[in-house]
C-alpha cells in the first residue's frame, strides 16, 4: 500500500495524514496516524497553517521566521498571507516587507519600478517625456498654492535636465 492510500495504524478507518518518524536507540520508528487520532493520542490539535509551518521550518529553516510572523493589528499570520494571497491590513506592508519584496521581485524582476517607456523610444525621449509630465504637475501644485511641492519638482526637473534620467522612486 502507498503512503496516499496508507490507513491510520490507530483506528484504522481513516487515510493517514500524519506521518512521524522516531528514533529509539538509533532505530527509526514510523507512525502514520489520521489527523483525528494524532490530535486525540498527541493532545494536539494541529491547525493546517500550523501543520504547514512545521513543514516549511524543516524543509527551509529560513522561512521559519516569517512563519512566525503575525500582524499585531489585524492578526494575519504569513502562512495565511501566502495560502490567500491577500493582506489584511495596510500595516502588513510592513509586518511582511522582507517576503513581499522577494515574491514582487520574482513576479516582476524588480522590487523597484522602473517605468516603462513604449516600444521603440529612445532614453532621450523618455527623458523629455518624464520632463513634461514633471512640468504638468508643477502647474498643477502652483495653482493649488502648494509651493513645496512646486519647488521639489522644479529640483527634479533640473536635475534631468542636467544629468539625464535619475533612478526609479518607490
């Protein structure tokens, strides 16, 4: 019988989900037990983000921070970000920035934005282009008296046009 089809040595009716490896006096010893009966023999009840995190703190000890990891505000656990792929709140942005950044840089190839200028545009145009969209914005936070701003874009307006493109904001 395989390990998928493989019932519980304990009650015998259920598959078995649980399976445990000891070593007494060197020797391996192996149990496979159904979810139910490890809970009621271990007196331990096994959460499948719990089961979960053990499994992944054995397989790669690095992540056994981050599974460790819950929003103090809305209680999210990394587990259950990375099951659902969705936040609970706007503080775990920063609760899981380290795991974000790694999965936005292996979806994306960047955890930066780096823009994206259309096809066939050279760095020069791309330059103008950014500078336009810079002057844009400056007459907008002028008319709207919002002169730190208008100062901050004038700076980044000279500053292309002294050196070129500058690096991404994020």
């Amino acid at each position: 019988m395989d390990e998928e089809e493989r019932l519980c040595e304990a009650c015998g009716r259920r598959r078995a989900t649980v399976h445990l490896t000891d070593f007494v006096e060197g020797q391996p010893i192996e149990r496979h037990l159904c979810r139910h009966c490890f809970e009621a023999r271990e007196g331990v009840e096994l959460p499948p983000a719990v089961m979960l995190a053990h499994i992944l703190s054995a397989v790669a000890p690095e992540l056994r921070e981050m599974s460790a990891r819950q929003c103090p505000a809305c209680g999210i656990s990394y587990l259950d970000f990375r099951q659902n792929l969705q936040l609970g709140c706007p503080r775990d942005y920063k609760v899981f920035d380290k795991a974000l950044d790694q999965l936005i840089e292996r979806f994306h190839g960047a955890s930066a934005h780096c823009g994206k200028a259309p096809p066939g545009e050279d760095g020069a145009s791309a330059v103008a282009r950014r500078i336009k969209s810079l002057q844009h914005r400056q007459s907008e936070a002028i008319a709207e008296e919002d002169y730190e701003l208008a100062a901050h874009l004038r700076d980044r307006i000279r500053t292309l046009q002294d050196n070129g493109p500058e690096e991404p904001e994020c």
